[in-house]
C-alpha cells in the first residue's frame, strides 16, 4: 500500500479506534446498571430453563443460543442440499476460467 492511501483511510482508523470506543460512555448513568429480567411464571419446559439460563447466566445463554444457530444453519444447508439433488440439479464449486 502506498502512502497517500494510507493517508486517506488514517481519519476513518482514528474514528474506530478512539471515538467509536467513547461513544459507550456517553449515555450512562452513574445509578447503576440496568437490570432485566423475563418473567417466568408461565413457562415450562425448555422455554424455562432458556429464560432462566437468560436471567442468571447471560453468557451461557450466548453460547448457546450461538450454537443453535449454527446447528440449524447446518441442517438447513444440508436438507438443501438433499432437495437439490433429488431434484436432479448438480451441486459443486464453480470454476472460474479467467
């Protein structure tokens, strides 16, 4: 990379690295932190222990609400790809002749 391009991007670096990381500060309230929890007196089952898992452990939730998703994106993919190829269509990489 060249200098003058280098130069140009230089604002936008400081932005992200200094201002950006200043901007959570502003809007808070020296009270305390805020807390929030879900009502759980009319669940059961997973949706009980998930909102549990919510209210007490909020990076196990993370974790496993991240999990999930990945799980059933790669299902998703899968049974996709299964359609297809009943349906007699040819699934591979595409190469590219430059």
């Amino acid at each position: 990379m060249k200098f003058k391009e280098i130069k140009s991007v230089l604002p936008w670096i400081l932005i992200l690295l200094v201002l950006f990381p200043l901007s959570f500060f502003l809007g808070v309230e020296k009270e305390g932190l805020l807390e929030m929890h879900v009502d759980t007196s009319k669940l059961e089952g997973i949706r009980l222990w998930l909102t549990n898992l919510y209210n007490t452990q909020r990076l196990s939730f993370a974790f496993v609400v991240t999990l999930t998703m990945a799980s059933v994106g790669i299902v998703i993919a899968f049974v996709t790809d299964l359609i297809l190829r009943l349906l007699g269509l040819e699934i591979g990489k595409i190469q590219h002749h430059e």
